[in-house]
C-alpha cells in the first residue's frame, strides 16, 4: 500500500535529499565560525541556533494557519528553497553576524516542513490507516540520509573546503525542491485521489 502512494515516495525521496543537505550545515557553520572567530565560536553558534528557533515558531504557526488557503505544495516549495539560498549565502563572508543572520532561513524551513509534512502525509494516506508506518518510512530515509550526508560533508571539506561543500550541499538541495515541483501533486487545496496520485477538483 505505501509503494503505491507515488506522491510518498516522491515526498521521502525529496525529504531525504534535503537532510542530506541539512544535517551537516549547523556543523560546517560552526566550525567555519571557530575558525574565523577563535575564541568566540561557542557564543557564535548559540547565537545561530536561537535565531533559527526564534523564526521557527511564528512561521510553523502561519503555516498551519494559512495551509489550506494556499496549498501544500507552494508552501513546501517554500521550505525547500530556503535550504539551497541558505548554503549560498554561507559562502559570501565569514562576518558573523552575517553568518548568524543567514540562520533565519533555517528556521523558515524548519517551522515550514514541521507544521507541514504531516499534514501532507495524512493528505496523502487518508483513508487507508497506514500514516504512522507513513511516517515511520518518511522518518528512516530522512535518519539515513543526515547520517550519510555527515561523512561526506567531512571528506568534502578536507577536500575541497568550507564554500565549495555548502555549494554542493546546496546543489542536492536543490535537486530535492526540483523533484518536488517536478512529481509532487498538491494535496490540500483539492481532494487528493490516490488512487490517481493526484488532486482532483472539489467541484467535482
């Protein structure tokens, strides 16, 4: 049943290309601010992490909020792009506070696919009782994917550097928000048929 879901495995494949992208960044930031800021690293990186969960919140509220007015997937398009501009714009300068500042855009995506991701999910396994074992794989190809996204991330900087591994992280990123726009039906605005994988008119 969950294998024939297509906008599942649409949504898992995304989803596990954008923590591929995600998990390692709060990481790469920090050491990329230990290495510019010796000394003030730790001041640094509680900075980024209480801006991101600052935005987190107001933006997960106005997500549930305006859900079902805009649709499912114009919101998550949203969330996802602001994971590869995020990576970008790690890349312009090493000032902290510009570096701090970019951390907005995590907690755009962060509050974005927390409110929205299980609304989709129940959107898409209605009526077929399956949405925790939905969930469960959603939740292992995301785990796998930030697991194996942190090796990588390591042998890219001894590689090639702090810019050219978020460029390239940013890359994945982005190949997970052309996917989405690319396969992923809308499942709110509409009466979502999975049986057709897509959304059909309420008029109908």
């Amino acid at each position: 049943m969950l294998f024939e879901r297509r906008p599942l495995l649409v949504l898992a494949a995304a989803n596990a290309m954008f923590h591929f992208a995600n998990a390692p960044m709060l990481l790469l930031l920090g050491q990329k601010l230990a290495l510019s800021h010796p000394g003030q690293e730790t001041a640094f990186v509680s900075a980024s992490i209480i801006t991101a969960q600052l935005v987190t919140i107001p933006i997960a509220l106005l997500v549930g909020w305006k859900a079902n007015i805009w649709g499912r997937k114009c919101l998550l398009l949203v969330g996802f792009a602001a994971l590869p501009i995020r990576g970008l714009l790690y890349t312009i300068s090493d000032n902290a506070v510009w570096l701090v500042s970019v951390q907005i855009l995590d907690g755009v995506a962060a509050g974005t696919l927390d409110a929205l991701i299980p609304l989709v999910l129940a959107d898409i396994m209605r009526g077929t009782g399956r949405y925790n074992a939905a969930r469960g794989v959603l939740g292992t190809v995301q785990g796998v994917a930030g697991s194996l996204s942190m090796t990588v991330a390591g042998f890219l900087v001894i590689a090639t550097g702090y810019s050219a591994t978020f460029l390239a992280l940013s890359t994945v990123a982005v190949g997970a928000w052309l996917l989405l726009l690319w396969a992923m039906p809308e499942t709110g605005k509409n009466v979502f048929d999975p049986k057709l994988g897509r959304s059909v008119s309420n008029k109908m």
